[in-house]
C-alpha cells in the first residue's frame, strides 16, 4: 500500500502504523538497524526532528522506501 505524506507527522503515523502491522515492538525494529528505541519513539512522535540516517535506518528495518515523484499536474502550475 502506497501513502502520500505531506507532513511530519503524518510521516511518524504511517511509521508507527507500519510498524503496528508487523507486530514490531520499537525494540525490536530499532535492534535491527542500530538505534535506540527512543529513536524510534522520536521518529513516531515528532519526525521533523528527526535526522535522514536514522529515517532511512528506520525505513530498512520496516522494509519501506522513500519515493520522490512530482506532484500531479495541476499541482505544477505553484512553481
């Protein structure tokens, strides 16, 4: 399933929904990249905080990507 995100904090939803899927306790995805589970609790509550190597350590653990796309077109008229 894709999500379109536009926020922070509807980044650290959708990690901390990822994550509830797999049934993954923040130790247990943190454990598997190297971070702390306060990394991942920060990363869940306030990602704008947060920096690109713990996101993209956190996005290894729960098997996700990053994607960057333009935004449809009616949306490119804003440049």
């Amino acid at each position: 399933m894709e999500n379109t995100i536009h926020t922070p904090r509807q980044l650290g939803q959708i990690l901390k929904g990822q994550r509830s899927t797999r049934h993954l306790t923040q130790a247990e995805v943190a454990t598997r990249v190297g971070l702390l589970p306060k990394t991942v609790s920060k990363l869940e509550r306030d990602p704008d905080t947060a920096t690109l190597e713990s996101l993209f350590k956190l996005l290894s653990s729960l098997q996700l990507e990053l994607v960057v796309r333009p935004k449809p077109s009616s949306s490119a008229s804003e440049w």
